[in-house]
C-alpha cells in the first residue's frame, strides 16, 4: 500500500477534459468533478475569492492528504475538486467529511485492496 502523493498521482494537464467531458456533483461551496480514468489521479482548484494564498494552499494540502490516504481504495477515475467562496469556513474534519460524502455519491469509493 503506498501512500504517497506522487506526480503520477497530479491530474495536471487533464483537468479541462474532466471538467469538460466528466460527472458533476455539488455539496455546498464544494464541486467535485470525475471521470472514468486508469487510475486515480486529482487535481484541487480553489478561487482565489475564497482566502489568502496560505489558506488555498491549506485546503489543498487537506485534500491531497484525504486522497494519499484512500487512494488505494479509490476507483480509477480522474477527480477535480472546487472550492468556491464560502469554503473558507470549513475545519479539516469537514473538508474531510464532506469530501468523503461526495466521493460516496460519485461512487467513487468502494474498491477493497
């Protein structure tokens, strides 16, 4: 089991085409995006409406480590994940929650190792 967030874990220059081509579910300030991939990759967007530039980078780093996490019990899909203004109030443990909600929906989840 690795978990670690590697480079081939960056949806990087995908991102369009899931947004573009892909599923969208939406819970409150926070969008989620997929599409059927090889394996699971993500990319997290966050407007720069929602705080200063530590507080992006702090969701990000929250997201990215929900996904190092679970990874390996992941579908293969490509994930985009946006937050919107309003995302600024959210803890760690309700970033967290709420994207393992989303994720659930999306039937994302699931995969046992």
């Amino acid at each position: 089991m690795n978990q670690k967030f590697t480079s081939r874990d960056r949806l990087a220059k995908d991102t369009a085409e899931v947004i573009k081509k892909g599923e969208r579910i939406r819970r409150d300030s926070i969008i989620l995006y997929y599409f059927r991939g090889e394996r699971p990759r993500l990319s997290v967007v966050i407007s720069a409406k929602v705080t200063g530039s530590v507080g992006r980078n702090k969701m990000r780093r929250w997201v990215r480590e929900k996904f190092r996490k679970e990874k390996d019990f992941l579908e293969n899909y490509g994930i985009v994940v946006i937050f919107k203004p309003g995302a600024e109030k959210y803890s760690y443990r309700e970033v967290k929650d709420r994207i393992s909600k989303l994720w659930k929906k999306a039937g994302i989840t699931g995969k046992k190792v």
